[in-house]
C-alpha cells in the first residue's frame, strides 16, 4: 500500500498541473478575447486616421431620418451611410456635388465630400422630407 502512495501523490500534482492549466486556460479564454480585440485595434492604430476618420464619418439611416442630421468633414473625405431601414433611401447633395444613389435596406453606401468648404444640404430623393446638412471645413 505505501507503493500506491507515491502514485497517488503524483496523481494529486497531475490533478493539481491539469487544473491549473485550465485555470490559465480560463485566464487565456481572457487573452484570446483580448487578442480578438487587439487585430481591430491593431488594424485601428495601423490605419489610425482613415479608421478614426471612417468611424467618426457616418451617417445613419434610420426611422427615416439622418442622424446626425448635420456633420462636419474635411474636404474630400469619405463618408459611410448606412441604411438601418426598411425602405430604400439615398443621401443627395442638393447642388448633386454628392449622391450615394440608391441604399437598399441594411446596405451600406459611401461617397467623398466636396472640396469646396461650406454647408452642403442634402436630402433623400425618395423621400424629399428627410434632409440633412453636410458641412465641409
């Protein structure tokens, strides 16, 4: 029976090891999250102006109407709109220096903002009361 001991004792620091693998494990299920996380900001670092920019530059569609209703740019930066409706729209530039041209529902569209610094209304030309202003600066 002393010679079941010394197994039984290894059998304990084996049981001790696995759990302690999984407890890091537990502790890893942290790390891969974060490693999840860290190609988005390893991407958002990489491309730190055009991901802040593209994240700061949207529009969204919804409840037919823009938000925001007004937004600042620079000019000839892109702009992303997203159509979180159920009807198609479009974003158009009253002078048509802009027009993402039809954005069916769930779609995403983008389009550059005029060079020429200012207000720049828009609206959807499907469905004219929704407007909004653009604002190159």
């Amino acid at each position: 029976m002393t010679s079941h001991r010394p197994l039984q004792a290894a059998a304990g620091l084996l049981l001790s090891a696995v759990l302690a693998a999984c407890s890091s494990s537990g502790s890893g299920s942290g790390t891969p999250s974060n490693s999840a996380t860290s190609p988005v900001q390893s991407g958002t670092v990489a491309t730190s102006p055009a991901q802040s920019s593209a994240d700061a530059l949207q529009i969204t569609i919804k409840n037919f109407a823009f938000a925001p209703a007004t937004l600042k740019v620079g000019p000839g930066q892109t702009v992303t709109v997203t159509n979180q409706d159920s009807d198609a729209h479009t974003l158009t530039a009253a002078d048509k220096s802009f027009d993402t041209g039809t954005i069916a529902p769930g779609a995403t569209a983008t389009f550059t903002a005029p060079q020429q610094s200012g207000d720049h209304p828009y609206i959807c030309t499907i469905h004219p009361f929704m407007h909004g202003t653009l604002t190159v600066g």
